[in-house]
C-alpha cells in the first residue's frame, strides 16, 4: 500500500482553492491486473511488466472482461459542492464512501460560487449551454450571494436557539461544500470517468473526474492509455 504525502497530490478542479480531490493511498499497479487475469492459468508471476503483459490488458478492455481490473484500490478525499457530491454517489459498484456528517459537526461556512452562470439548454432538460451574452451575470451573481449568506445565516441562528444539527442543516443549500473519502477499484473508476467526464455531464462534475483521472493514470498508466485509445 502506497501512502502518498497529500499536499503534493491535490488537486483543484474549481480554481476557488476550496474544492479540491486529493490521492490519499493505492494498492494495485497493471501488472496485478495482469496477475489477476493470468491466475486463471496458473500464469501469474512477480516478473516485470511487458510487452505480452500490456496486449492483455489491451484485450481484457476491448472484451470487457471486468474482474480483473477489481484487485486494487485508490482512495481520494474528495472536497466538493453537495451537488457534485450527489452526482458522484450515484456509482456505488465497487466503490466505498463515507463523507462528513453534519449530524457530527457544525458544518464550516464554506460556498462554492461560479466563475460564470450558464444558460439552460433548449432541446436537453439536463443540460445546459455557455451564456451567450443575453445573461445577466452581475445579477445572477449578487442572487447566488444572497441566497447563500441568508442561507447559512438561517442555520447558524438556529443553532444559536439550540436547534439540534441534524435539522438546522435543512436550510443549507446544495452549494455548500461537503467531504469525503471514496474508494474505487480500476474497473469502477473507469466506469465512473465513461460517465461523468463525459459531454452530457455537468460541467463542474467533469472537472472532479478529470483531476481523479488525473492522479489515477501514473499509478495504471498502462491501463489508462490503453482505456483512452479505446474510447478515442
């Protein structure tokens, strides 16, 4: 198991310097996958990965022979608005989570905010579309602004009251960041990524599996280049 030192290996999708997707340890390389794949036939061995090794996996993908891509593990906290969370959780096959309860704590005063709003997309009710100059984004920001400081003014007033945690956290809105440790084996991030980095994904969703590939590659880059050429 590799513990790595996490200031060096976290990421910042957003660029606000609070959402972030940090590689906390990983177990597994390409070559256990090629081990795993290879047990079947008493063929498994601690010999160097090579050429025979990467045609393997190569094929193990393109036929989507799935298990052996199961024996490893990579584990990020992962810092995020609650509605990228609540996208994330939706795969839980072969994945582990477990995230911050506001039941526990008194959640911090921590917001995420766009760079700029986008304008719902017409034909796509789940999509949405660059602003083509007609939005008001002064408006929309001094909106969000409000709504947030209200919002969270709300839950700490009713703290003050005494207002067990679990229901002052009620008020709190969806853009209130949130943290977790998820746990993906190769096969359910790969998964994970054919999804959310995807163009039907919400963007700031895209940026959190994008810097997720992005710690996960040098770990199976075999792998992972062999998945992207695949997907290409």
């Amino acid at each position: 198991m590799t513990t790595p030192a996490a200031t060096s290996l976290t990421l910042y999708p957003l660029g606000d310097g609070i959402g972030s997707v940090a590689l906390v340890q990983h177990v597994g390389d390409d070559k256990m996958i090629v081990n795993a794949a290879r047990v079947s036939f008493g063929g498994d061995s601690d010999a160097p990965l090579n050429d025979r090794d990467e045609k393997l996996i190569r094929y193990l993908l393109r036929h989507q022979h799935g298990s052996p891509f199961e024996h490893n593990l990579i584990t990020f906290k992962v810092v995020c608005p609650i509605f990228v969370d609540r996208q994330m959780v939706r795969h839980r096959v072969g994945v582990s989570k477990n995230e911050i309860s506001g039941r526990y704590v008194e959640m911090q005063e921590r917001n995420f905010t766009p760079t700029s709003f986008r304008k719902q997309a017409p034909s796509n009710r789940q999509a949405s579309v660059e602003d083509d100059g007609t939005l008001d984004q002064a408006a929309a920001a001094a909106v969000w602004a409000e709504a947030w400081r209200q919002a969270f003014g709300a839950y700490q007033e009713l703290l003050r009251l005494g207002v067990t945690r679990e229901q002052a956290r009620g008020v709190l809105p969806l853009s209130l960041y949130t943290e977790s440790y998820y746990t993906f084996n190769v096969r359910s991030l790969l998964h994970f990524l054919g999804l959310r980095d995807h163009e039907g994904a919400q963007y700031e969703t895209r940026l959190y599996a994008r810097a997720m590939a992005e710690l996960a590659e040098p770990l199976f880059p075999v792998t992972f280049r062999e998945w992207r050429e695949l997907h290409a």
